[in-house]
C-alpha cells in the first residue's frame, strides 16, 4: 500500500493564487506570490504562530466544478472560497504526510481545510453543506520560494517522472 500512495498519474498545476490582505477583506488574485517558512505567502494575512499548520490553503479545481454543480451555478469564483491557492490534475487528498513543491517553494500538507460558515454567505444557501469534504487543505511552508500560476505541483516521491 505504501508504495501505491507514492505514486501520482501527473503532476498538478497551480490555476490560480489568492490573497487576503486583512480579516473580512476580499481575495486578490494574483500572479506570483512568495512563500516563507513561518509567515505564509506575502501580502496574505496570516498572522499565526511560526509553527502553525495553516499557514496556506489549497483547492482543488475539479473540486470547484464539484461545488459550482451542488450549487445549481455554472462556477463558482475560487476568491470566494477564502483558500489561497488552486491546483489541478493532482489529488491534494493523496499529500497526506507528504512535502511538496510549487514553483521554487516546499510545503507540507498539514491537514483538511474544511469549510466555515461564511460559506453559506459567500456561496449561497446551502453553500456549507456544498463545500463539506470539497475544502481543501492546509499546508505549511518548508522551504521559501516564489509560486507563479502555470507552475508545476509535485508530490515528495513522485512517481510521475519530469
């Protein structure tokens, strides 16, 4: 089994990067953004211990179709979601205990994002219950870089060759 979990079909795709500038403000979209062991990503709101496991969130985009068809809407606008980076091709799932590269940056999958109330705001009615097992994770920053949209995401271990 051990060896099944090392080994992903592809590499992902950062699609998009967002971040929070302060508490209750919306998510900017941005093209690059620089992570850093202890902060999170520059220009995010982070605020936490240096050792905090939520230091980044991650989606992934078949899981905003997923979302976006529970919801009776054609899409649904990644900001919304109040994660800070959405990837595809790659199960964020499958990460568990494991680091992994974007752009020139190393994170580490810390655990599940599951959604808030601000959910059922953000999306709508029902917009909680959409969301519940489509969330995401969190992840912490292990080695500082800068994360570009198009960059490849690439599980410790991959499998998938270059």
């Amino acid at each position: 089994m051990a060896e099944l979990m090392r080994h992903f079909s592809q590499k992902g795709t950062v699609a998009w990067i967002g971040v929070r500038p302060a508490r209750n403000e919306a998510v900017l979209s941005v093209k690059n953004v620089k992570a850093t062991p202890g902060k999170g990503l520059e220009g995010d709101r982070f605020k936490g211990p240096a050792n905090s496991p939520r230091q980044v969130t991650l989606i992934q985009a078949e899981h905003l179709a997923t979302v976006a068809s529970m919801m009776n809407k054609e899409s649904v606008d990644p900001g919304l979601l109040r994660r800070n980076i959405v990837v595809q091709g790659i199960n964020l799932l499958a990460l568990k205990d494991k680091t992994f590269a974007i752009g020139t940056a190393v994170l580490e999958m810390t655990g599940l994002c599951h959604p808030c109330s601000k959910m059922e705001k953000a999306l709508g009615f029902g917009g909680y219950n959409a969301m519940r097992g489509h969330g995401g994770i969190t992840a912490k920053v292990i080695q500082e870089g800068v994360i570009q949209v198009g960059d490849s995401v690439l599980a410790s271990e991959d499998g998938s060759g270059d």
